[in-house]
C-alpha cells in the first residue's frame, strides 16, 4: 500500500509517532547540518530562567522563534540556534530564601554567602528537565545539549571583557545619587526595570499639606503638599518658582480651629478655599470640607521674593550640618497640584538632591553600625532609631503587619501639633519592584553607572536600522524610551550574580577594571609580588571567592574589590559574545572582537523574539550593549509578543483559577493545533484570549479537514495504484480547467505565504492556508472532483486529478510546516515515502529537510482565479438563499439572475457556468444589464460604526440623505467606491465601508448581496423540478445504504423500490440517473417489499417507503 490509512485523526498520536522520528533519525541535526555554513540565518534565543514552571505562555513565545527558524531553514539557510539558562539575579535569591526562611541580612551571618550561593546555583537548575521535556514536546528547535549557562566563568569571563570595553571608553562611572531602590529586593534598580510592564501600580496613599512656621512670624506658616509624609522627618527646605505669585491668606486652622496665616501659591488658591469671608468664625473651618472660607489676603509676593525665607524644621528629630530649613528657588516647582511649594528632602528624590547640591542645603543623616552616614530611612525600608516616635516601623507596605500605615501616624502628629492644615487619601500611580511586587523607594546609593545618556542620540539612530513587528514598538515604546535615556544603574548590592570587575584603593583615587582571567591571573601575580602575598586564582568567579583577590595599584597600594555585582540584565544582554566565550588568541592579538568561533558567522542576529516585557528589559540590554560597545545593532529583526490571557481577557494566574497548563492542553489536543490557534487567532503582538474551544476548533476545522482529504486521496489512490512519478506528470496547461485553477491557487498561496514568513506576519500566513485548505481545496475542488477519482478507470483526467491534488497536499505541508511541525511532517511523510529518490523536490526524509516552494509564474492564472472566486461566490449567495429559505440543495432550481458588474463580468461568469449549476443545483443562469435596472432594486443606509465618531451631530442628517439615494447614484457607489456626502454645510469624502447597501427581494425571488455581487433566486418548482429533486433524495439514501452495508465502491446492485405518487415520477422521468449515481443495474417499482427484506427511506415531505437493495 502506498499510502498509509488511518481511522481516525489522532495529533497526539502524530506528536508521538514524529518525536519518536526525529529522535531516532536526528533530524533537528540534520536540518542544520544539510544546509550550507556559508548561507546562516542567526536567531539569539532569550534566555529562560529555570527556577520556575513553564506556563502556556512559554508555548506562544516559543512557537513565534521556531516559525522563522523552521521557515529560513526552508528557505536553504542554516539555523544553528544555541539554548542558553538566565541563571542569576533576583528571582533565584528570592527563591532561595523563602525556601531557607531567611532575609538578605542573614546572609553572612546565619548562612555563609558560599552556602547561599551553592544553594542558588542548585536551586536556578530546578526545573530545567521539566522546560527541556516542554521544548521537545512542542517541537521547539533549539540545542539543548550545549547551552550557554550564565553562570559558567567563561560566560562571566566574556561579560567582564566588555564591561572593561565600557571602562576603557571612559562609560563606566561611581556615583553618589538617588535611584530607584527596592528594600523588598535588598538592592537597586535600573530605570529600565523600574518601566517593566505592570511596574507602576495605582495605590491610594495618605497626602499631607504640612504647615512649616516661618521663623519670626507670628502664625505664619508655608504650605507644603505631599504624597509621601513619610518623608517629611527628612525636609530640610522648601522650593518655590521664581516666576509663580504666591498670596499670605489669613484664616484659620481645619483642626485646631487657630488663627493662622497661610502662604501658597495664588493660582492654587481655588483648591483650598472657596472665597474671601471676612467675618469668618473658627467653626468655618472644619475637618473634611475642602475648600473652605479664608478671611482675606493680607499680601502677594512673587516666589523670588520668598526666596530666602527661614522656617521652623518640621520634626526635629535629627539635626543638620550646615544651612537649613529655608526657601529655595526650583525650576520644577509648578502650579499643577499641590500648593506651589514643594517640600525638599534631599535623601528621597532626584530633584531634591539637585537642588539641595545647588543650594548647599544639607542632608538629614545618622550613622549607620559602621559609623557610615546613612538617610533616616535604612535599606530595609524601616525608620532609624533617631525617629523615636516611629522607630523600626515600615514607611511603605512590605507585608507587615500593623494598625495603620506609619503616613496615617505622621499625619496623626502633625495634626495635634498643629502643622498639618489638609490631608486626604490620594489615589496615584507609584513604582513596585518588578520581582518582589513591592512598592519602591527612591534612595541615596553609591552605584556605578553606565553613561548611556550621552550616547542615546546614537542609540536611537541604530535603532531605525532594526525591523520591529509591530513597527508601533520600535518607534513608540522603545523609540520613546531611547529619546528620554538615563544612564544605566549597573549595581547591585546581592550575592548571586556576575561581580563587578573593579578593584579600588580605599580612598578611590586608583582603581583597574579586569576583562579576562589571563589579566587577574597577572595582576594576582603583580599584587603577590609587591604586597608579599601567595594568592591563587579563585576557585570561581563569583562571590565570595573573587572577593578576596587582592591587587596593587601601580603606586603600590592595596586595591579590593568593589562588593557590587551587575544587573542582571546586563548578563543577558551580553550573550551574542558570551555564549561563545574569550578566544585568548584574539584576545592576545588586540582583536576587538575576541570571541570564540563561530561568532563571526552569528553576529549580529537575523532575528530574535520575546514578550513584549522585554522591550526595555532584554531588547534593551542587548541594544545598548552593542551600541556601546561596538557601534552597531546586535539583532535585525525582532518580533514582540503580547501576553496571553484567559478567554474573558483576564491576566491567567493560579490564585484565580484560570491558568493554563501547557502540560495538561498538548497532550489532549495536540501540539500542533495549539500552536496554530495560538498563532492564527491574533497577531503575536496583540494579547491572545487563550479559549480551549478555539484550539478544538482548529483541530477539528484546519487538521480535520486536511486529515479528511488526505484519508480520501489515500483511499483511491490505493485502489488505483496511483503513485507520484515526476517524470510522468502531466503539463498542467494541458489539465482540466478546475486543476489549472487550484494549481493556480496553491502557487498564489506558495508566494503569499513566502512573502508574509519573510515579512515575519505569520497570522497572515496562517490565515492564508486555512482559507486555502477550506474554501478552496475542501469544500470546492475536492468536493467538485470526487467523481473524477471513484468514476472509471485510470485515463487522462483520472491522472490529472491525482498530480493535483497529490501536489497540493505536499505543498500545504510544506507551507505549514513552521507553525504545525508535527502533522505537516506525517503528512508530507505520508505522501512521499514512495517518490523517488532522484526526485528534487519531494524526495526528503522529512517536510523539514525539503525546501520552501517556488510559485510558478507560469502556473498562476489571474483571470482563472477571478472566474473561479465569481462562482464560489455567486455559489456560496445561492446556498445561503437556499438554507434561509429551507430550500434543500438536492431540489433543482430553475434560474439564477446575476446583474453585470463590468464589461467582463459575462463572459467571465459564463466560463465557469456549468460548475456553478451543477453547485447550486440551477438550470440556467441569464444576466441583468443597466437596461434591466428597474428589476432589481437596491437599499443604501450608513455604516454607523465607520461615521458615527465622524459625522457626530450631523449623524441624523446624514442617514436620511444617504436613504434618500437613488438607485443610480447606489450603483454609482458600487462601481466607484467613493461618493461625496454634502449635509449641513460641510463636505465628507465617503468610502464603500461607510455604507450598508443591500438587495430587495421580488415576488417569486430572493435576493443576496456580497459588496458588489447580487444573485436573484427563481424560487418556483415545476413538476419535472419536483421529480427531479425526489431523484436526488432517492441517491443519497441509496448511497447510504451501499456505505452502511460496506458495499465495495465498484459494487454492482439491484434495487427494488416501493411505489408511492411521490416518488413514481422520480424514477420514470430519472431512473437511468439514478442507476448511473448508485451503480444500479436494476431499479424496480414494486407495490409491496416483502417483510423484513426492505429498508426503510425517509424522503421529503414526510414520505416513507421501503426499498429493497441486493447485489447484482
């Protein structure tokens, strides 16, 4: 046999039976190796961390890498992509002691930062057998036996080659600044972690607008608005703007219903008071009314004038060194909120520091148990000892336990004292750790930084040589991004993770940045040699081992480590040259780019792909590292995924329910049908609405369908013997018109779907082949050409329709192999396992070794096609005339009426008319002209949904203008697809969209429309259409009968059939039809079957008889 047959379609069986080849025959292997080193297509691969399951969103993300790779591969490329394992950073920590039941102060005390980290370094590889399993089960490509692991030395090593890159170019700095920092995490951030996706969080916080006395005024106070109270403890000015008016407004205190004297900005004044009552009593003022009464104002002033002004400190807590407490200028203040001063603690924000410098406003500080200053708040998030009143207490929520958050115990004090005139909750958007879900401080850190600001210009230009799918991407989200860079925080204060390669003398005037091991090797050798020590090479490069290398400065002083490590982010944007390793050679010989082969064939990449979270996490990295470092892009193409979501477009997580098991959904419904809904159903760049209805769907419309056409070639082809012989196929010019058209078609698809892979849309390409296989290969050529395959024996037309349909099916599997790896592969198998080995085209172990299609220009046939598509149309509007009407499709009808479009629309029509009768099962077809106008008119009303944000108020009018149309301004539309809608004045360019147009039904008729195309429908029945359409009824039940009994296909029979009025006139005017359909070499009417030797038919109208049917 030589083509296999199955029962049924079976995808997690098909999943099986190909992994089980592609192991036994190394297929992944070959598929690399077959294709030539000189013609590579790269793709990076983002590395996972494996310290966590695998979720279904996993499959999405890596169904995307493996379409294009599959898909260049096909195009004759070689694709060697390399695994790699994220194996550093905070989610290891954190993991490792929740699991230990330890916090990062532990570290080093109960726990040694060795023992940590061994832990870390088993804890990161967890799960990687269960991600591995995932990835071959899914048919992800990719090399799982030599990976990248980042924290392999020589993947350290190569980071440290270019951090020194960075050094040597002067990119590299130490400073004292204020950064986003995460006491839940123990370390800082980058600005490119602190604007992950879901960092910023809407929170309803405590404001306060605090009273700050002026020093030498009675009841005079300054007002200061704040979100975070927390940090008033800290105030050590107040900034106004130079240019801003401000107002001393004599009222009286909310709370404690005193006489103050109040200075804001004038602008402001609305937000607080409701007008000037100058008989104004204390109980005017109350708790909860805002604005209220003020009793006048007393004077206005600009705030230079203010500039200078002394106050009172707000909680005198701890006391400054140097010159505070007074009002400063600051060109940020604005009147937007808050009151127009803007209160100043200089150890929590940027903007307070820089105007604190600018001003010599000193800091409040305390010193920490090493006698190091340190702010008021430490790096636990809690306050110091010296804030006696809220000592050890969190100024954020870290999952503490307490009555109230310690802004409600401010505001609490700073009302009895009276320095708190309004305070009210404050909903606002606040920056959480992306690790820890925890809200984030902004706090003093001695870091070092990348100088990435000065080179953001630069950035922002390779940028525009980068292909992004979705373009929106490149140029709004990370475009926008690159335009407002900050230089890069690259410390953190951690334990697992890539150390910082400088080494410092203790007053920090000398320092050298290591960028290899041969380097520290002779620095430990220089450093042993001057200071008298015996120092090996660590055991490792990571903690605490590097620590304790000591090296000399070329003065001859002792130079240690700088305790920081990395961001982490910076590891994994360091693969394209890490994951090959130093080539001391290269490195020896001053080269550039001393890395390993085979980097000079992988860099930069062809493509990579991820979520969009990582456009400014790891597209990011990887950008400014080459930018940096090299003056080139690191990657050419890159396609952001959105996220998946459940099917009500809920974010999927296991406290909710609703999440996904990859493990659970393969195994059920197949590999292949996930990955094709996955990819057919939306962009890969739009959320997905994950619904397990549409993968069965898929599965049962898209594979289902192909399984079926293949079941149904197979089983004829056997019969025949048929077999591919290329060098027997018939020309197609000389076949059939119905194979010239879907050969057509297939080689318009080869060249559609070529284009969208190449253009890196695969849902169009999916699109594409769904339409293909259902519309066109299923429901119309096969369905039209069944006869041709079981009618006679092999001729001309027989073995025309096989090559067909034969080359179409291995076409569309090769087509679909990128995004359906598995059935695409068993059905090529299927096909071709008896072709020729000479054969070029077919003769491959597996779809995956074969090579992309070329369309045949010759092959596609324009004029054909638009034939074909008028009588798939003008079909499909009959049939559905017909199922709106409970018209069965067996019954003949006499007329359809097809108004002309254009001057070919007849001719074209007339072409493809014989197989739109025997479609619809119609007698005749006539054609309606502009002189037949008056039969069939047509209604026109507005699309509301395209011209009602357009139109707005002049809507109405416009719908009664577009009703009142006539028919030749209707047809006028039609043809032209633009009209010029004049309504109240004004003029609109309208399109086709912006008008639903549709046909009116006429007596004995019925109408449908699709754009352009209208079919009238001659609903009459005559006698001999009655008797005619009962034929039909009695061929199928027949047929039925054959099938139910088992009857061989080329089984002769007898019929014996009841007579009955209703079916008399069937078998006199249509016997030999029916015999001919059902392979009959009787047919008998008779008036009685005798009992239990006839079945029984159920024919239209109620009728019933008996038949009787015996082989002949």
């Amino acid at each position: 046999m030589a083509y296999p047959t199955f029962k049924q379609l079976n995808l997690p069986e098909i999943d099986r039976q190909i992994l089980q080849f592609w192991d036994e025959q190394d297929i992944f292997a070959k598929s690399v190796d077959q294709r030539p080193a000189d013609k590579p297509f790269v793709f990076y691969e983002g590395p996972p961390s494996a310290n966590g399951l695998p979720g279904i969103h996993h499959v999405m993300a890596r169904t995307i890498k493996d379409i294009f790779c599959r898909f260049h591969t096909l195009k004759g490329q070689r694709v060697a992509r390399k695994g790699g394992w994220d194996t550093h950073g905070l989610p290891v920590e954190l993991s490792v002691e929740k699991e230990l039941g330890i916090t990062k102060e532990d570290i080093g005390k109960t726990i040694s930062v060795d023992e940590y980290n061994r832990k870390c370094r088993e804890t990161v590889m967890r799960y990687k057998d269960i991600w591995d399993d995932l990835t071959r089960k899914m048919g992800y490509w990719v090399d799982l036996e030599h990976p990248y692991i980042t924290y392999e030395d020589s993947y350290i090593e190569t980071v440290w080659f270019l951090l020194k890159r960075l050094y040597s170019k002067g990119l590299l700095y130490k400073g004292y600044t204020i950064q986003p920092y995460s006491p839940a995490a123990g370390t800082g951030l980058s600005s490119h972690e602190l604007n992950m996706p879901g960092a910023y969080k809407e929170i309803r916080d405590i404001s306060a607008v605090a009273q700050f006395k002026v020093k030498g005024e009675d009841h005079t106070y300054l007002l200061a608005w704040t979100t975070t109270p927390w940090t008033l403890p800290s105030n050590t000015a107040l900034a106004v703007g130079a240019n801003i008016r401000y107002v001393k407004v004599r009222t009286f205190n909310r709370y404690t219903q005193e006489p103050i004297v109040v200075i804001l900005a004038k602008d402001r004044l609305p937000a607080y008071f409701s007008g000037a009552k100058p008989d104004m009593a204390p109980e005017d003022a109350k708790p909860g009314n805002k604005p209220y009464p003020y009793v006048e104002i007393i004077a206005e002033m600009t705030g230079a004038e203010l500039a200078g002004m002394r106050y009172e400190q707000l909680l005198p807590y701890v006391q400054p060194e140097g010159d505070a407490f007074r009002v400063i200028i600051g060109d940020f203040v604005s009147t937007d909120d808050g009151t127009g001063i803007v209160h100043i603690a200089p150890t929590f924000g940027a903007d307070d520091m820089k105007v604190a410098k600018e001003n010599n406003i000193p800091a409040l500080l305390v010193k920490d148990e090493h006698g190091k200053p340190m702010p008021l708040v430490d790096r636990r998030g809690r306050f110091v000892p010296e804030v006696t009143d809220f000592a050890g207490r969190y100024v954020k929520d870290y999952g503490q336990e307490e009555e109230r958050p310690v802004d409600a115990d401010i505001v609490i004090k700073l009302k009895e004292e009276n320095k708190l005139f309004h305070s009210e909750k404050y909903l606002h958007s606040y920056p959480h750790c992306w690790r820890t879900d925890r809200p984030v401080l902004y706090y003093p850190l001695d870091s070092w930084f990348i100088r990435t600001s000065e080179h953001r210009e630069r950035m922002f230009e390779l940028n525009q040589q980068i292909n992004w799918k979705p373009a929106s991407t490149g140029e709004g989200r990370f475009g926008k991004w690159l335009e407002n860079l900050q230089d890069w925080n690259l410390s953190r204060s951690r334990y697992w993770g890539i150390p910082l390669p400088i080494w410092r003398s203790e007053d920090g005037q000398h320092e050298k940045c290591i960028g290899s091991m041969p380097e520290l090797q002779r620095e430990i050798d220089k450093a042993n040699a001057a200071l008298g020590l015996q120092q090996t090479m660590p055991k490792e490069l990571h903690r605490p081992y590097i620590d304790e290398i000591v090296l000399v400065a070329d003065n001859g002083e002792r130079m240690t480590r700088e305790l920081d490590l990395i961001d982490v982010w910076f590891d994994s944007g360091s693969m394209p040259y890490a994951q090959w390793g130093l080539d001391y050679d290269k490195l020896a010989a001053g080269d550039e780019m001393p890395f390993k082969a085979p980097f000079d064939q992988n860099f930069p990449a062809d493509f990579i792909a991820e979520g969009v979270d990582q456009t400014r996490g790891w597209f990011y990295t990887l950008h400014a590292i080459a930018s940096l470092a090299y003056d080139q892009v690191s990657y050419k193409n890159v396609v952001s995924n959105g996220l998946v979501l459940d099917k009500n477009g809920q974010k999927m997580s296991k406290r909710l329910g609703n999440a996904i098991d990859p493990f659970e959904v393969l195994p059920e419904y197949g590999v292949d049908a996930t990955r094709w809904y996955m990819i057919s159903n939306s962009d890969p760049w739009d959320n997905l609405r994950f619904n397990i209805e549409g993968v069965a769907e898929v599965r049962r419309k898209l594979f289902g369908t192909l399984y079926n056409t293949y079941s149904f070639f197979a089983l004829y082809a056997n019969i025949d013997q048929w077999t591919w012989n290329e060098n027997q196929v018939s020309p197609v010019a000389e076949r059939p018109e119905i194979d010239r058209w879907i050969m057509s078609k297939i080689n318009s698809l080869v060249q559609e779907v070529d284009g969208y892979f190449a253009d890196y849309e695969p849902t169009k390409a999916c699109r594409a082949i769904d339409n293909f296989v259902d519309d066109h290969l299923s429901n119309w050529y096969v369905r039209l050409c069944r006869r041709r395959f079981w009618k006679g024996e092999m001729n001309a037309d027989k073995q025309a329709a096989y090559e067909t349909l034969f080359e179409c099916l291995v076409v569309t599997a090769q087509l679909m192999s990128p995004v359906a790896p598995f059935f695409s592969d068993w059905l090529f198998r299927n096909l071709t396992q008896e072709v020729s080995a000479s054969d070029s085209r077919f003769a491959h172990e597996s779809v995956h070794l074969s090579f992309m299609p070329k369309a045949q220009q010759g092959v596609i046939n324009p004029a054909l096609e638009q034939r074909m598509d008028y009588a798939q149309r003008i079909a499909s509007l009959v049939l559905s005339i017909r199922k709106k009407d409970m018209l069965r499709v067996r019954q003949p009808l006499q007329k359809i009426l097809l108004p002309v479009l254009n001057e070919d629309f007849a001719q074209q029509v007339e072409a493809v008319k014989p197989l739109i009768l025997a479609e619809v099962n119609v007698k005749d077809i006539e054609y309606l002209t502009d002189d037949d106008g008056s039969f069939l008119k047509k209604r026109i009303k507005p699309n509301f949904k395209t011209l009602g944000r357009r139109l707005g108020k002049h809507m109405k009018a416009a719908a009664q203008a577009i009703s009142a149309l006539s028919q030749q301004d209707i047809a006028t539309i039609e043809q032209t697809g633009r009209y010029t809608l004049e309504v109240d004045g004004n003029s609109y360019e309208l399109t086709l969209e912006d008008f639903e147009i549709t046909a009116e039904d006429i007596p004995g008729w019925k109408v449908a429309s699709d754009g352009q195309l209208t079919v009238a429908l001659d609903l009459t029945l005559t006698d001999s259409l009655r008797a005619e359409g009962m034929a039909r009824e009695l061929v199928n039940r027949i047929q039925n009968i054959r099938k139910n009994r088992d009857f061989a296909v080329t089984d002769r029979i007898t019929i014996q059939l009841e007579d009955h009025p209703a079916v008399r006139p069937a078998v006199t005017e249509f016997g030999d039809y029916i015999k001919a359909e059902v392979l009959a070499d009787e047919l008998t009417l008779v008036a009685k079957i005798d009992d239990g030797k006839g079945e029984k038919l159920e024919l239209p109208d109620e009728v019933v008889v008996q038949v009787r049917v015996e082989p002949a």
